[in-house]
C-alpha cells in the first residue's frame, strides 16, 4: 500500500548480486520513487514499471501499488518503534542508554513499549508531542533539525520515516491493540553467500507476520557485522566485501527477531593450487575441519614434529614439561599409536587434576576477603577431587548449581557463599553451563539475544529458596561458617514491575514447587538435560578453546545465533559425542589431541597464512602464569617457595590468589579482587619479557649452586651432553648441529668456565619465543 517501500535484488544470469552497478529510474514518479540503491517507495494506489539497467542490458519491473486496507492506521508498536530504532533514537549512545539524554529517556532499543510511549505522548506534560499542529510537535522539529538536536539530524522532512510519524501524530498517537498482528520472524535474504575481494551484495529483510502475511523492512532493520574488516555492511542493508579472506556473519534486527547471512570469501584461486584442502585422516574433527578448509580454499599446515607434539600435549593436559628421559623416550618410540598411548598416559596422571582444577578456579574461586581462605581452600580441594574422580561434567554442573551444606565441608557451597544473590547466580549459571551471557538481560532486553528481563528473573526464580545460616556471619565479609539449604519461602522480585517472578526455564513454562521441592534441581535437571543443546556445546566449546587457541564460537561464553561458530558442523558433533559419553571430560580431551588437527604445525603456508578461526594451522598461545613459573622452576632444578605452603610445592598447586608472586602477576594471574569468571589474557606484554631478562628470582635460579646448570657443570659428561640436556629440559628436542656449535664456539671465544656457558645457555633458552609459547 502508499507509504511501504520494498527493496530490489539484481542477480544476473550465474546468480551474481549485481544490484549496487544497476541504475533504477521509475516511469511514474508520483505513483512509485525509486532510489539509487534499488529502494521503491510507494507514493500512492496504481500501476507502474522500473526500468533496471545494468550496462547494455534493460529489464522493466511491473509495481502495483493496492488501496490502503480500510481502517489500517499507523500506529506505535508496529510502526514508530521500529523508526525510533532504526535511526538509533533508542541506542546505548543516545536516548537508549541509562538516564537518557538531555532529560528524555528512552528503552534501550525499543524493548519496553509501555516506558517509550508514556515518554513520547505524556512524560513532561506531553510536551513532546503537539495534536493541534502536528508539524510542530518537538519529536518532529528535533529529529529533522529543524531545531538544534545533539544527535543531528535523523529523519529528512522528505523521507518517508518522516511522513509516517507526523501520519501517527496526526491520528492521535495510536498505540495498537492486544489483538494487533506481530512479527514472528525476520529473514535476511540471502542467508549465505560467497563473495570475491571487493565486491557488493544488496540484501533484503523480510518480516512474517501472526495474521500469515509478510512485508520488506529492510529499510527499517538495524545491521551489524561481526567481521567489518572482512565485509561491512551499510544502514540499507549493502554488504562490501574486503580484500581479506575469511567469514563474516552479517546480523539484521527488527523488533525483537534477528536473523544472520553467513558471508564467505575464500583464497583466491590462483594461489599454490598444489596445496593439499583436506588432512588425511578419517577422525570426524579432521574431517568436519577439511570440509570447512574445500570450502574456504584453504589448505591445512603440515603436522608438527614430533617433539613440538610433544611439549604440546604435555603442557596442554597436566600443564607441565615432560622430563629429558621423558622427552627421550618418546621421541624414540616408533609405534604408530605413540600419539594415543601418551595422551592416555597423561589423563591418569596426579597433575592432571591440579592443572585442571586451577583453570575452573579462575571461573569459581571468590575473594578470600568475601568467604574467608578456609573456604577457598575447601572449594579448591573439591575442584580437585571432581577431576581426579573424572566426575562427569553433568554431575559436576549439578553439584554446583544446587549446591547446599556447609562452606568448610562441601566445596561447591562455596560458590553460593560468594554469589550471594539470586541475580549474581544467574549471571554466573547461565555463562558457565550455558554459555549465555544473561547479565544483559537483567536490566534491559539482551540487544544481540532473544531473552529480556522477565527470562532473567524467570530464570533467577530458581535461586529465591536458597537459605542461608550460621554463627558470626556479617555477609559476605566474614570468613565464618555458613551452612545452605532448601528454605520454605523466598521469593524473586522483577527490577522493573516489582512482579514476584516464578521459576521458568529460558523460554519454557512456569514451574510449580512444593514446599519441599527444591527448584535449583529442576533448573540442573533441565540445564543439563540431552535435550539442551546448550550445555554439551557450552562446555565443548571451551575446551576446545583451551587446547586449540580459538574457540568454536568466541569468546567462550557467547554462544548465540547472532555469533555464530566457525564450524556449526563441528561443534555439534563434538557436542553429540560428549552426550554419548555421558559427559566424560577426559574422553573429549583424548578426542581432540589424537586428532591431526591437534597435531598441526603453527607454520602457516600460502594457503592459510590469514586464518585466525577455521583450525588450518595450530594457533600458539603462552601458558598460564601458574604452568609457565613451574616450568622455569624445572629447568633451572630449583623450586619455587610459597608462604602457606609445604616445600616443594608447585605452583599449579596454589589454592589461592593471595600468595606473593611478582612472577604470577606479571604473567596475567587474575586479581583477587576480581569477581569469577576470570578470563585471562594470554597478549604478551614488555613487562613479561623484562621480568624473565631481569628478574632477581629468575637469575638465582639460573645460577643456584643446587639448579641443573651447576649440576651438569659440575658433572662427568661432556659439554655437549649438558647442552643437550638442556634443550631436552626447556624444548623437548636435541639441539641441531648449529646451535650445539654455536654454544661451543661462543664459550671457547669468551674463555667461558663451563658453570658460566651453562648458566647464560639456559637464560637465553628460557627468554625465547620458542620456551614462553605453546608452539
């Protein structure tokens, strides 16, 4: 009808988009106007053609423009909403954000319609609407810069947004009906293309309606790319491709519905065509991968040698360097199944329990100063215990998310005695077990999700029955006692309408309990239920991350459909095998570093030297404070000592945060103050490098008359053994020829005591690249 606009696609004969290099000419302009980007708008009821003209060549579009439907009126739900969001009234950085701009406030994004239209039609006084000369009301005047207007100027007096607002004011500022039709979906057209170096694509969003019909809102929908340095996307919906390869995932918002186009510019083909696209091997993860590397033209790395393998795999499951003797005889093994039988050896080995229980303390562990160090260390050793068991991960979440008992005898309690509220549960459930980030939610509609404010106080229902008790506690600064169980009453109150929320799964129905019945049971059950796809691909997910550089979908904890994965296809078989595994984390981990993927170099080769996320070469990452000390602590011979804790003591094995280390704290250790989860950064920083060239720690190590070097200087084999013990210890492999010279010659050049030689040796060792990375 008069008033719509719907926007053209061109695609020639092989399926090209060639929309951006038409020109558009309407033969009746007062009936249909067309832009130069292919957007008709419709002036009024009639018939009439738009000639399309690419090159030499002409095609002739019939419009016909129906009668408006009587009784159909603009009114704000359906129509000014989606104006006020699509020219960014209601964003973060202008009326949208918390306390609004200049006095006028409006709901981030257009989420709460009844907060908006109070704040147009009646908040100070209705002034910002004026009935009796509709042109001059100062929604208009302001958004069209007839007046000054800090946001500039937003809808043209000769657009249609505008004419559709002063059609609304003129009505008498319709809200709708309970009975009005609403949007049930979006689609964005097309849902995935390929596209070369610098090219453009038009497309084109629909919205389907609960009466059945659909309309174009492509001129109303808001774009985001989540890659704009591969593709970009302007306000009319054209993507621009650059000169880069890889993927993007285009998002386009309407209302509250989203949909994604899957951008995918693969290698050009001219590159190194004699380049394998697959890996050899029938594994599903290699397989999954080489269908995602045909697609891309991409072309996987070699696999890595063996002893880059080796320290790998090492460092990525007990987070320790093998010995020399360790090194040496598993370089020397011929076995096919070398890979497979070390990979199980080291999953039944003590350090694994330490090395994993401090990666989930950097997303549980609390600050001492809110539960008391007794606590943290209760929650430690229970951490610990999960992993030596191998408890299955269900169990494990269960554990946790309907923890009760007593903070200084049952671990997972401790995490309630930090989370103390109903909101801060749900925040830290829903990232770890979900991978969502809920938190959004808890004051405004997710802008990226489809889960507002009564999904989150749905979901922090759960949590309203949790009682609290015991002796001297002043919450959450006391170190005391406290005991957690299943109280009578308790309740969940919405932030915004103070409603008493009921327990209700995201998205599902509201539950009823007995007084009896503890609602955080059926909340676990449901979490980690077969039949959510969320919780297997959450965890997956970010081990993954853990042992390959990238997660699937990044960052970890943002699983959503408006951030899609690199490899759907992956993730969900990866996801499936958990399942059918009953959850065993030790099974997964032996899936993936059995994989040739896994085994991959990082060297990239002319086909993937621009892949950051699609797994053709292995991504180098630097190890965890805690992992990379014990490592300088084994190849110098000298440990490291921490107050509270025995001689001897790793520092893997650290139950707190609290410890003095200048080391750890260069390194990334989180803050203790620092609410869980904890993320850490593996960027390397030049306090890093300062500290492993300068430290006073490190150098006493080096040169300790009980360290390695003074042992191997002071021992009967010949100088070339001690320097291949030493690259043994911190490389997992012999010296070549050049390098063992080259420490000879240098040593014999300097006149160097053989302790001395040894000694700068391994400082040189342990400040390279080579030492400091996961390689």
């Amino acid at each position: 009808g008069p008033g719509e606009q719907v926007q053209i696609r061109v695609l020639n004969t092989k399926g090209e988009d060639v929309t951006a290099a038409c020109v558009f000419k309407s033969h009746d302009g007062n009936t249909v106007r067309v832009s130069s980007k292919g957007q008709v708008i419709s002036n009024k009821a009639g018939q009439t053609k738009i000639e399309v003209v690419n090159q030499s060549l002409a095609q002739f579009v019939s419009v016909k423009i129906s009668e408006a439907d009587a009784g159909s009126k603009v009114t704000f739900e359906k129509d000014l909403q989606p104006i006020l969001t699509r020219y960014g009234c209601n964003a973060g950085s202008c009326h949208g954000k918390q306390r609004g701009q200049n006095g006028f406030q409006l709901s981030l994004l257009g989420f709460d319609n009844d907060f908006d239209f109070y704040a147009l039609t009646s908040e100070s006084r209705g002034r910002r609407i004026f009935p009796a000369s509709p042109k001059d009301s100062l929604l208009l005047k302001k958004a069209s810069g007839q007046v000054p207007h800090g946001g500039g100027k937003k809808l043209p007096e000769d657009g249609n947004a505008y004419a559709q607002v002063l059609e609304w004011i003129k009505a008498g500022q319709p809200r709708g009906t309970n009975d009005e039709i609403k949007v049930v979906n979006i689609e964005i057209i097309p849902s995935e293309v390929k596209m070369l170096p610098g090219t453009k694509v038009q497309t084109r969003v629909l919205a389907r309606y609960s009466d059945g019909t659909s309309k174009d809102v492509t001129h109303l929908a808001a774009f985001q790319s989540s890659e704009s340095v591969l593709a970009s996307i302007d306000a009319e919906g054209l993507i621009q491709s650059g000169p880069l390869p890889g993927e993007a995932a285009i998002m386009a918002r309407f209302m509250e519905k989203f949909s994604v186009c899957l951008v995918t510019l693969p290698l050009p083909e001219t590159l190194n065509v004699n380049l394998p696209t697959r890996i050899d091997s029938q594994h599903y993860i290699d397989r999954l991968l080489s269908d995602k590397f045909v697609k891309l033209g991409l072309s996987p790395s070699a696999l890595a040698a063996d002893h880059t393998y080796l320290r790998r795999v090492y460092l990525d499951l007990i987070g320790r360097l093998p010995t020399p003797e360790e090194s040496r005889s598993w370089l020397a093994e011929t076995a096919p199944d070398k890979k497979e039988k070390l990979a199980l050896r080291l999953l039944s080995r003590p350090e694994y329990a330490d090395f994993w229980a401090n990666k989930w303390a950097d997303l549980l562990r609390p600050n001492p100063f809110h539960v008391g160090m007794k606590a943290v260390f209760v929650l430690h050793t229970w951490l610990r215990d999960c992993f030596r068991k191998n408890l299955p991960y269900d169990q494990f979440a269960k554990q946790i998310i309907a923890a009760d008992g007593s903070t200084f005898r049952d671990g997972a309690s401790v995490v309630i005695r930090d989370k103390r509220q109903p909101d801060e549960l749900t925040t830290v459930i829903s990232r770890l077990f979900l991978g969502i980030r809920l938190e959004c939610a808890k004051c405004h509609h997710h802008p990226f999700e489809v889960y507002g404010q009564d999904d989150f106080y749905h979901f922090a229902a759960f949590f309203g029955r949790i009682g609290k008790k015991g002796s001297g506690i002043s919450a959450p600064i006391s170190g005391s006692e406290e005991m957690f169980f299943l109280a009578k009453k308790g309740d969940v109150k919405h932030l915004r309408t103070g409603e008493i929320m009921k327990p209700a799964p995201l998205k599902g129905k509201v539950m009823e309990f007995a007084e009896d019945e503890d609602p955080r049971l059926a909340l676990a059950a449901w979490i980690t239920s077969d039949e959510n796809p969320l919780f297997a691909k959450a965890a997956v997910n970010r081990i993954w991350a853990d042992l390959m550089g990238r997660g699937l979908v990044d960052a970890v904890d943002d699983l959503r459909a408006t951030n899609p994965p690199s490899n759907p296809a992956l993730l969900d078989a990866l996801a499936d095998d958990f399942r059918k595994h009953h959850y065993d984390v030790k099974h997964l981990l032996y899936t993936i570093v059995t994989s040739k993927a896994y085994a991959l170099s990082s060297k990239p080769n002319e086909r993937n030297q621009g892949d950051t996320r699609n797994h053709s070469r292995h991504y180098r990452m630097r190890p965890r404070a805690e992992v990379l000390l014990d490592m300088v602590s084994d190849v110098t011979g000298v440990a490291e000592n921490f107050p509270a804790m025995p001689e001897g003591s790793r520092a893997m094995e650290m139950w707190t945060f609290r410890s003095a280390s200048e080391f750890l704290d260069s390194f990334g250790r989180p803050d203790p103050n620092q609410d869980p989860p904890c993320e850490r950064s593996s960027d390397s920083t030049v306090v890093q490098a300062l500290h492993l060239m300068n430290a006073k720690n490190i150098q006493a190590k080096i040169i300790a008359e009980n360290g390695i070097a003074s042992k191997l200087a002071a021992g009967s084999g010949t100088i070339e053994l001690a320097i291949e013990d030493l690259y043994l210890r911190c490389y997992c492999r012999f010296p070549t020829n050049a390098e063992r010279d080259g420490v000879i010659s240098l040593a014999k050049s300097r006149n160097q005591a053989r302790k001395q030689t040894l000694e700068d040796l391994l400082w040189a060792l342990i400040n390279s690249p080579e030492f400091v990375l996961v390689d």
